[in-house]
C-alpha cells in the first residue's frame, strides 16, 4: 500500500508563530511512518514559503495527497489559508473557509452563536482610533475582559479592573487587531472541551483550566510551567453532559468541521455554562489539550491524526461530487 503524502503548513504571519513551530513538530513526530510520507511547508513571519509554496491551482502541487495546516492565527487559522486549499482543490484539515473566518473573529462568532441559542458573555466592539472608555465601563462595568477580534493563544488580552487599566488594554488589543472586543468578566471556572467530526460530531470529556496567575494567558498557557490541568474536569454527570453538548453545538452553529476545541467559562454565581471561544486550528504541542482531551476520551495522539486526516479526505470527496458549473 502507498504512502500518503502529507504537508505539514506551519508557522505563518501572526504572533502565534512560535506556538504554531512546536504544534507541527509534535504532529511530526507522530504521524505514523508506515502510513505517511510528510512534506514540510513553512511558512516565515513575513510570510515567505520554504522550500516552496502550495499553488493555488488544480493539479499544480503533484505529490501531495493532503494538507495538515497547524498555522494558528491570523493568515492561517482565519479562512485565508483554508482559501488557498480550496482553489489548490486539495484535501486538508480542520474546518473550511467559512467556519474558519467566523470562528476567528470574535464578534462574529458571538453573534452566530447567540443567534443558535448557545450561551455567549455579554460584549462590545470597538474599533482602533474610536475607542471609549466610558462607554464600556457605562455598559459592562468592571472588571472587564479586552481582546483583539481575531487572534489567539490569548495574544493581546488583558483583564482591566481599573480604567487606567483600560486605556492601556484597549491600546494593547488594538495594536494586534483594529476591532476590540470588551467582555463583562465572568467569576467562576474555565473549561475547555474538544470536538471532532464532519456532518457526525463527538466532543471528548472536559478538562478544567486552573491557571495560576490572573487568567489563561499566553505565558500560563505556554511559557510557564504553573497552571494545573484536571482531566476529567470534576463536574457532576450533568455538568459533563452539558458542556459536551453545548460544544457540539457550537461547532455546528460555526459550520467548523474536522477539528475544534470549545472554551467555556461556568459562572460561580448562576452556575451556567458559556462558550468563550471556538478554536479551529488547537494548539498540538506536548502540553496542548485538544489531543490530550481525546487521549482520556480514548483516542491515542497518533490515531486522532489518522482521524482527522481521514475526516479531510472524506469531506473533499464529498465537496467533490458536488456541481459547480451549469452543463
């Protein structure tokens, strides 16, 4: 039986870029070689291809089966890329163009869900030269959470309790993306559930995020070596049904197929779930939780890239058979 032949697209345009180099050499290291022959595809900070790019055009990347992109972030995780596989016409990874773009952008996303009846933190959006303090601290009060719209791995993020704090989050988010979007603070626990699947979705058993500074941020989550994951979270049976099911239906809400993992916060005062996040490209390093949630749900690392590159194949036989020109 021949090898598939696998491109791993990695590192890219966004200040993620780091993360992004330690996802695919752990993906690397476990896609199985009896299986797979892997292609290297890097992509440098400035957007430069090596050895070569991926073309955007049918049949101009001979030797290539399928695409594992695992560039978290802007120009990567946000539709840009999924575009560029889409006119390639070649099999890849994780969600499409559309559940890609909405999923990253925060407003968005939050508006997509709300409108499916999926629990979202109250918010703002504001943009980079427009930004009003009063208006939020009016609307939300404080503390309150400030985020660039669309990045990840917590880049940009700050938790504001003062107003002083405020102006400087708001000036800090908006150096990474020109629309800012402010959330009420929630007091309570943080959660995070993986789903995998096309038209078929099943979502691991959660895990809870127990970090030791202020919140999950980008050094919690990758520089420091303090916070405390409990897998299985200890949630009550309904709890865990709950979250699981209110991530698939995040997912589908989003249009994400392949892979996604949901972050949810559970507000100690009411004791209700909320989908902070849909991450479409989850970090894949050693410590990550997406593959590490669906470990303890049963699915080995080296097996759940088999599944996930199967899903890719599987869903660009499907996009296949459908019609695209009048005859």
């Amino acid at each position: 039986m021949s090898l598939l032949n696998v491109g791993v697209v990695y590192g890219g345009r966004s200040g993620e870029h780091e993360v992004s180099l330690r996802s695919a050499e752990s993906i690397i290291a476990k896609l199985n070689p009896a299986r797979y022959n892997v292609t290297r595809y890097f992509v440098s900070p400035e957007g430069k291809w090596h050895p070569r790019p991926i073309l955007p055009e049918p049949g101009a990347n001979p030797g290539l089966d399928v695409v594992f992109p695992i560039t978290h972030g802007t120009f990567g995780e946000d539709g840009t890329m999924q575009g560029l596989f889409e006119l390639a016409d070649l099999p890849y990874v994780g969600p499409g163009v559309l559940g890609s773009a909405v999923a990253m952008d925060k407003e968005l996303a939050k508006r997509v869900l709300r409108d499916a009846g999926v629990p979202t933190v109250d918010f703002l959006v504001q943009r980079r030269g427009e930004l009003n303090v009063d208006a939020i601290i009016d609307s939300l009060g404080l503390p309150v959470f400030v985020k660039p719209a669309n990045l990840g791995s917590s880049v940009g993020i700050s938790k504001a309790k003062t107003r002083e704090a405020l102006e400087a989050a708001l000036q800090e988010a908006a150096r990474y993306d020109p629309k800012v979007i402010i959330e009420r603070s929630i007091s309570g626990r943080e959660f995070e559930c993986s789903v995998l699947g096309n038209e078929s979705l099943a979502a691991s058993y959660p895990c809870e995020i127990l970090p030791e500074r202020e919140f999950y941020d980008y050094e919690a989550k990758y520089v420091l070596d303090t916070t405390r994951i409990e897998l299985p979270a200890q949630l009550d049976e309904q709890q865990t049904s709950t979250i699981r099911q209110l991530a698939i239906d995040a997912v589908r809400a989003l249009d994400c197929e392949g892979m996604s993992r949901v972050d949810f916060l559970l507000e100690t005062a009411t004791g209700r779930f909320y989908v902070n996040e849909v991450n479409t490209l989850p970090g894949f390093t050693s410590i990550s939780m997406y593959p590490k949630m669906w470990e303890h749900s049963g699915i080995a690392y080296s097996e759940l890239l088999d599944k996930l590159i199967d899903l890719a194949l599987a869903r660009h036989g499907r996009r296949k058979a459908t019609q695209f020109r009048r005859t």
